[in-house]
C-alpha cells in the first residue's frame, strides 16, 4: 500500500508539473498575443476618457465601470466564441467582419472631424440618424451605449490580432489564451482611463496639502501642474484617440484588401514608409511609422467620407423603415394571441 501511495503521489506530482507548465505556456502566449495588439489597446486607452467629458466627477468613475463592464462581456461572451466559431467553420468571414468594423472606426472618427469643419451640416446628419440610435434613458446612456459600440469595433480586432497569433492547438488554450488576453486588456485600459480622468481630483488633493516642508511645496506644484494641465491633456488625448479611430479603421481596410488581392495601396503605403526610412536613417522606425500611419489615416479619411452620405441616405432609411415594422409585427402578434 505504502509502495501504491508513493506512486500515485509521484503521478500527481507530475501531473502538477505537466499543469504549471501548461499554464506558463498561456501566460506566454496570452502576453505575446497581447503584445502584438498593443496598437489598438492604446487606441482604446485614447478613444474612452472623451465619454465621460461634461459629467460631473461623482458620474466618472461609474460610466467608466458601466463601460468596463460592457467591454468585458463583448470580448468574453460574444466576441471569444464568435471568434472560435468562425475560426472553425467560416474563418473566411472574419477578413470581411473586420473590415466592416474597420468601415464603422473611420465613420465614427470622421464624423467627429465633420462636427468640427461643418458643425451645421454634422447637426443635420445626426438629426436624421437619431433614429438608429438606442432608446436612450439619458445622456449618460447614450454615451455608455456609444463607447461599447465603439469597444466592440476594438475589442473585436483585439481578439482577431490575438486569435492570429495564438499557435494552432486546442480550443481549450486558444479559449483560455483569448480569455486571458481579453480581461487583461481590460482592466490595463480601464484602470489607465481611470487614472486619467480622475488625475485632477489627485491634483486638487495635493493642492490643498497645507505642509510647510519642502515635501508640502512639492506636492502642491505637483498638484497644481495636474490641475492645470489635464484639461489641456484631456482635449490632446481626445485628437489623439479620433485620429486613432481614422487611422487604425483605415489600416484594417487596408489589410483586407490586401488579403483580397488588392495590394495597391497596402504596397503605396509600405514602400512611402520604407523610402521615408532610407531617406533619414537616424530615425528610421519613427517616421517609418508615422508615414504609415498617415497612409493608413488617409485611406480612414476617403472611406469616412463615402460612409457619411451613405449611413445618412441609405442605412438610416432602411434602418428606420426596419423599426416601423416592429409595432406592426407586435400588435399583429398581439391581436392573434387574443384570437
């Protein structure tokens, strides 16, 4: 019995062993399959804090929780097993997919563009969409409903990029990795939008230190500095995270055409980045980048541009005519249940 005990302890001991070993592997792979999304994790740290500017600070943190939540179930109830889904039995419908949401990102970012140059014209636009809103209880649920519409778009490329890395194998790891990647995420990005908008309340705390050592003078420079420079921070991120919007919509537009065979303008921008690159050498990753990122912002720009009249003169009208039909529909249902 006592030869049997050890044994079996042996095997468990192994089987341990095989488990942490099982377990280091996703967290290496859940932490390069989220490296390669960074792009758009930080374009999702950008785009958030602009959803809660006009509310007062007691609503900040909770429209952010609101929106963390709503993050979480998009990349873990709908977007994990969609994405296993497609990957096994319709993996040609995700370039498609993305490219749609790529569409729906230059939208939204050159709509923000439109208010500013156009502010008449983007009122209009937005009266005639008020249709194919969510019935909104207020504002703040109409900004909560719009900045998870705009997660989905990111979290669905997130989860894209990291399925893509993820190496082939079971759908147990690939769902485990994917899970790992999506919470991770999620709680990098909120926690870092958090801190963001809540850095001048911290500001206004350290103000007030009434200390007289050099430690007091200290604190209250510092929160001075945060109380004065984070609206001007705030405004810089909100370009930030709109340009991020155009040019990460863009980039996957591009890709996706590439993967149709439509090169042009993936090879356009690649080589204007390489040329830019030799030309000045000393900061060849740099300004590889940027010019990349402006080739891909101006693709965002023309495809912007096209989907405004066509989201206000085809999708709204269809859209609208869609949700006329269900009072119809229900009061037809209504009047055969009492029949």
């Amino acid at each position: 019995m006592s030869v049997g005990l050890i044994a079996l302890l042996d095997d468990i001991a192994a089987l341990a062993k095989v488990a942490a070993a099982s377990l280091d592997d996703i967290a290496g792979q859940a932490a390069k399959a989220g490296a390669k999304a960074a792009g758009v994790v930080i374009d999702d740290a950008a785009v958030t804090p602009r959803y809660v500017t006009g509310f007062s600070a007691a609503r900040e943190l909770p429209i952010i929780g609101k929106i963390a939540l709503g993050s979480l179930k998009n990349k873990l109830l709908i977007l994990l097993p969609a994405a296993l889904i497609l990957s096994l039995v319709a993996p040609q419908a995700i370039t498609p997919l993305l490219m749609i949401g790529g569409l729906y990102l230059c939208y939204e970012g050159v709509e923000k563009v439109y208010a500013l140059v156009l502010p008449h014209a983007a009122h209009a636009h937005e009266t005639a969409l008020e249709t194919t809103s969510l019935d909104a209880k207020s504002v703040e649920d109409q900004k909560v409903a719009g900045a998870i519409k705009t997660d989905f778009i990111l979290s669905a490329e997130i989860m894209a990029i990291t399925l893509a890395a993820v190496p082939s194998g079971s759908m147990f790891t690939q769902a485990l990795i994917l899970a790992v990647v999506g919470l991770g995420i999620t709680v990098l990005v909120y926690g870092g939008v958090a801190l963001i908008v809540k850095a001048d309340d911290l500001g206004l705390m350290l103000a007030r230190v009434r200390t007289a050592s050099a430690m007091g003078a200290f604190s209250r420079a510092i929160g001075k500095g945060l109380v004065t420079g984070m609206p001007y921070f705030l405004k810089v991120l909100g370009i930030v995270g709109t340009a991020a919007m155009i040019w990460v919509g863009g980039g996957i537009i591009v890709h996706g055409l590439e993967a149709y065979g439509i090169g042009g303008p993936a090879h356009l921008i690649h080589d204007a980045g390489e040329a830019t690159a030799h030309a000045i050498p000393v900061l060849a990753s740099v300004l590889r980048w940027i010019v990349e990122a402006a080739g891909a912002g101006i693709v965002g720009i023309v495809a912007g541009l096209i989907a405004i009249p066509v989201a206000g003169y085809a999708v709204s009208p269809i859209w609208r005519y869609l949700k006329s039909l269900l009072p119809r529909r229900r009061k037809e249902a209504l009047a055969d249940g009492k029949k």
